[in-house]
C-alpha cells in the first residue's frame, strides 16, 4: 500500500497530478480541488496518500493534509454509499471544522450551506457521530504523550526505572505544565 509520496509535480490536469519519485516512477494521483489549485508543475510536494484498490483497477488519492485525509478515509469506510471519488467531491467541499460543527450541532445545514445534498449529508451524521469527536481527542492526548515521553527518557537517564517514572507520572496531573514541572513532580513521586 502506498500511503506517502514526495516528488516533483510532472502535470496538472482537472482532479489529477503526476507526481515523479526519484526521477524514476510517476504516479497518477487524484487530489481535491483545493490541493490541485496550490500545485504548479516542476514543483517538489509531499501527498498523505490513500491507495484504492479493487479486482478492476488501483487508484491514488493524494491529499497535502493528514486532516483532510482522514476525513476522506472516514467518509469511505463509515458512510454507506460514499467511495473514494464522492468522498474527494465531499472533502474538496469541507474541512474537519465543517464537519465537526455539523456532526456537534446535529442537522445536516452546516454540510448543505457547502453545497453536499441532504440525503448524503444525513449519511455523513450518522455515519461519522462520534468518530470525528474520538479522532479530536487523539489529536489533544498526543503533546501530552510527546511530553510524557520526554520526561520518562530524561528520568530513565538519571538512573530511575522506566516502570517506576510511568507509575509516578499516572498520579500527576501534567495537564498545562512544561517537561520540567513535570519532572519536577515526578521526581517527588519518585
């Protein structure tokens, strides 16, 4: 499966790019309108790529964003009735932001004033509650984890016991403090 690209951009069409790797392989790669309208030929870009496919043929779909990739993924894989080509339409239409106002809101009005009929905009509710909400919650957990990581490596330096520095870091709220209050903290626990 193919989920990155870098390369130079070798041609521009409506919804495609080629993109060129190592001077070598030029993949076809199709991208939302909003992507294709940033891309100039002879140009060097980076694609979070989704590789489709099926018994009848493979397809590309490329996306600058991880953010946006991820709302083309969900919409194929929890919206019934959504493939990759609608869901790059729906995801040229809207962003996470969109998405989430509707999803939170509860109507389909958000996703409709963006021009998406109402029978798929109610698909999209039902398809996605929760999920967009779930993947906002990652989203705010990894500094945290970043921060966690950092603290247990400059304690497991100092001579502690990774399982020790984990267990004092579960009984600290580390929630708006930098690496060092937290080592601060932890180190008391220790």
């Amino acid at each position: 499966m193919i989920s990155y690209l870098s390369g130079r951009v070798m041609t521009i069409t409506a919804d495609t790019a080629t993109v060129l790797v190592h001077d070598a392989i030029g993949y076809e790669v199709h991208l939302p309108a909003e992507d294709i309208a940033h891309l100039s030929t002879d140009t060097s870009v980076e694609l979070h790529c989704y590789h489709h496919i099926t018994d009848r043929a493979q397809a590309l779909y490329g996306f600058v964003s991880q953010e946006t990739k991820f709302i083309f993924t969900l919409l194929i894989a929890h919206v019934t009735g959504v493939g990759p080509k609608s869901a790059l339409t729906i995801v040229s239409k809207i962003g996470l932001a969109t998405l989430q106002a509707a999803i939170t809101a509860g109507t389909t009005d958000a996703l409709e004033q963006e021009g998406i009929s109402k029978k798929i905009s109610e698909k999209i509710l039902v398809g996605l509650k929760g999920r967009v909400a779930a993947h906002e919650a990652a989203l705010q957990l990894e500094p945290q984890k970043e921060a966690h990581s950092e603290v247990i490596e400059a304690l497991v330096n100092l001579g502690y016991k990774k399982a020790e520095v984990t267990l004092a870091l579960q009984r600290i709220d580390a929630a708006g403090k930098n690496t060092e209050e937290v080592i601060k903290e932890a180190l008391r626990q220790l």
